[in-house]
C-alpha cells in the first residue's frame, strides 16, 4: 500500500505562502526570538520561500518558471539548510531558543513534503460520488422540523 499523499499542488501553494508571510512577519516574535541573528535567518527563509513560490509552475504560481518537483526538491534542501544554519554559525552555543525554531520548522517543512504529491494532484480517498449526492438534495428537504435544539429552562 502506498503512502498517502492527500495535499495537492494548490494546497501546497496555500501553505508556501501562509508559511512564508508567517515566518517573514509574526513568526520570530512568537517564537520569542525578536532582534535575534535566528530572527534575521528565519525572516530571510520565509522571503525565499514565498520567492520562489511565486516563481513554480503551480496553480498559484504566477510566473511559472520552475517545475512542482523542483520546488519540492527545493524545499528540501531549503529546510536542511535551515535546520543546519545555527549549528553552522556557532549560535546554537546560546541556547536552545537560539536553534529549536530552525530545528521545528524543519520538522513542519519535511512532513509537509511527506504529505505532498509530488505530481501535483493529490491522493484524495474521500467518496466523491456521496458528496455529489448530498450536495443535488433540495436544502429544504434536510432542514430538523422536529423538537427544538435548545429547551427552556423550568423556574
């Protein structure tokens, strides 16, 4: 049995840019790593990410220059380099603060890519078919008629 691949290239382009604007803007002061050099290298991946986000031949990209597999491959080497860059600049010697926020977005950025087909369309399970169904009743017909949802409180 395959491994399931349930995010397609559009949800992927949803997640590159909500992650890039979060580590680019929210994300240092959340991690409680503001004005740090760990900041600065976080901000930096975000602006690189949502950079060539923009530039991958995916349904939100917008010049579609680099293939989706790319991208993927990418985002890997991209997120083991930031994994590595505090160990790399000796600021892991500050503390924990100074190199867990690099270490857990990794972690995000990796199982994100595990989750991602890389083909583009996704590994969807769900039953397509019950959900046309459902969706081609009259609205009316499922609205509950019967006893209230909330009862009165007795004095």
């Amino acid at each position: 049995m395959r491994f399931p691949r349930p995010v397609d290239s559009t949800l992927h382009g949803v997640v590159d840019y909500s992650a890039g604007t979060l580590l680019t803007t929210a994300f240092p002061k959340l991690a409680g790593i503001e004005g740090t050099r760990s900041a600065g290298q976080i901000r930096l991946a975000g602006a690189l990410h949502a950079g060539y986000s923009t530039l991958t031949d995916y349904p939100l990209g917008i010049v579609k220059l680099i293939p989706f597999r790319v991208h993927l491959a990418i985002d890997a080497l991209g997120a083991i380099a930031l994994a590595a860059t505090p160990f790399v600049t000796g600021q892991y010697r500050r503390g924990r603060g100074q190199w867990l926020p690099h270490v857990a977005l990794t972690a995000f950025e990796l199982g994100s890519l595990a989750l991602t087909d890389p083909r583009g369309k996704g590994s969807f399970h769900g039953d397509v078919e019950a959900v046309r169904r459902a969706n081609m009743l009259e609205p009316h017909s499922r609205i509950y008629t019967g006893e209230p949802a909330v009862a009165a409180a007795r004095a």
